[in-house]
C-alpha cells in the first residue's frame, strides 16, 4: 500500500491540519494514499519519530508498511544505516536489514480470546487483538465470495469497537502458492487496502493463538507478499517485504475560494 512521507527534519516548520491531511490523501484532488506519514526529531537512541495519519485525517497509532517505508526513507535521504531504532506513537520500533528492510512491531496482545458479532443477519466469528492499533482477524474458506465486501466495513465499525477496527479476513493457501495464506485488510478510515504491515502481523499472532506452529509465514495480499516473523527469543513480531519509491516532490495545496 502507498504513503506520502512529509519530513519535519528537513523543515520544522511544517505543520497539516486534519483537513489538509484529506485533501492530500485525495486520489482525485490530491497526491492520493492510505496514510500520510509525518517524520519528526525524537530522543536518543530514536534517530527520528514518526505520527501517522489515515485518510480521513484520523491519527494512527501504528504503520508497519509504513515503518518500512520510513526506515527505507531514513536510510536513503538521512544516512541512517540499519540497525537502528524509530520511535511510534506507541514506543520504540528497531530496524534492521537483510535484503529488505525489517521492522520489529513488539508482541501482539489479544484483548478477546474470541468474539462472535452479530453483521449483516449472520454470525462472524473473529479474534481481537492489539499490535498497537486495534485488529480483528477472521478465518474464512475463501476471499471472494462477497463476504469480505459485505462484513468487513460493517465489523469495522460494530459497536463492541467503538474507536473502529482494521478488520483482517483470512484464508489458507494450496502448499504450491508463493505464500501460505491469503490476506485482505479493510482499515479504519481508509478502507480496503492492498496490504497492512501491522495486519500481517496480527494475522500472525491469531495463527499461533489457533494453534498454527509455523514461527514464520508468507502472507500474500493484494498488493504482494509480505513476511511476519515471531521470535521466541523476545515475543515480538517482525515484518519485511519490498519498498518502493513511486517519486518525490513539492504539493501546491489549493488556495480557499
């Protein structure tokens, strides 16, 4: 998935207003994105800190593609070579690579062992955790029969969460796909996305809570496979896939009418 970068380093001054934020993030009257990534000073050992803002001009409380795309961005305008460690709204994310750039999102905590919600006239069963922002994982047969189209807005905004939800529908893949599930995400005050770092994460951790052994797994969605780690050693999460630069430049908002 895509994300602009606006980088306080360079210039400090640099202020957006939740109004602005939208318009940005406009595909047809702005640059266009899922979230719009503001990169900021921060304390050491941090050697920057970032706040992230969805569509709507909502703030986020974590990214994992979007750290990904930050580490890519500190390593290559900033000079920071990986390992090094970020600092999120919700504390410190390390970095490292090894032919991608890794970001490690801490351990996955589940704040409903299981929930079966009431959408649309039938039941869906998901798991609720937290990888710093909310996540509801449900397992399904199949990705596109109209269920996620149909539940996955309605989940999102279902009363039992009453500050939204990134909801993630899950599916097993064949052992000869080039992953080994299947993913769509749809995420508070975005929509459907074609993909979610700190989704694929939270796919994970409700896999191990199923049961799942694998400590690693591929998860391909719409906009390609991304790789989730779990680690024993810390009981933390972590995820790599590609970055992609699309271009950089200068946005002339609109002046008021």
């Amino acid at each position: 998935n895509d994300f602009v970068i606006l980088d306080r380093l360079a210039d400090p001054q640099l202020v957006l207003e939740p109004a602005m934020a939208r318009l940005l993030a406009d595909r047809r009257r702005g640059v266009g994105c899922d979230q719009i990534l503001l990169l900021e000073a921060a304390d050491m050992p941090a050697v920057a800190s970032y706040r992230i803002l969805n569509g709507d001009g909502s703030e986020a409380r974590q990214c994992g593609n979007g750290a990904r795309c930050l580490a890519a961005y500190l390593h290559d305008i900033h000079g920071h070579r990986p390992p090094f460690v970020m600092h999120s709204p919700v504390g410190p994310v390390a970095v490292d690579f090894d032919g991608q750039y890794r970001v490690d999102l801490g351990g996955g905590r589940i704040i409903e062992k299981a929930l079966r919600l009431a959408v649309d006239g039938e039941s869906v069963d998901l798991l609720a955790l937290s990888m710093g922002n909310p996540h509801a994982v449900v397992r399904v047969d199949a990705l596109d029969d109209g269920s996620f189209e149909r539940l996955a807005p309605r989940l999102s905004m279902h009363p039992v969460f009453p500050e939204g939800c990134n909801i993630e529908f899950v599916c097993a893949l064949p052992d000869t796909q080039e992953a080994d599930f299947a993913v769509r995400v749809w995420e508070r005050g975005v929509g459907e996305t074609l993909a979610c770092g700190s989704g694929a994460c939270a796919v994970l951790v409700a896999l191990r809570h199923a049961g799942h052994p694998a400590d690693l797994v591929r998860l391909r969605l719409p906009g390609g496979v991304l790789t989730v780690e779990y680690t024993d050693s810390a009981g933390s999460v972590r995820l790599s896939g590609p970055v992609a630069r699309t271009f950089h430049g200068w946005w002339l908002p609109p002046s008021p009418c």
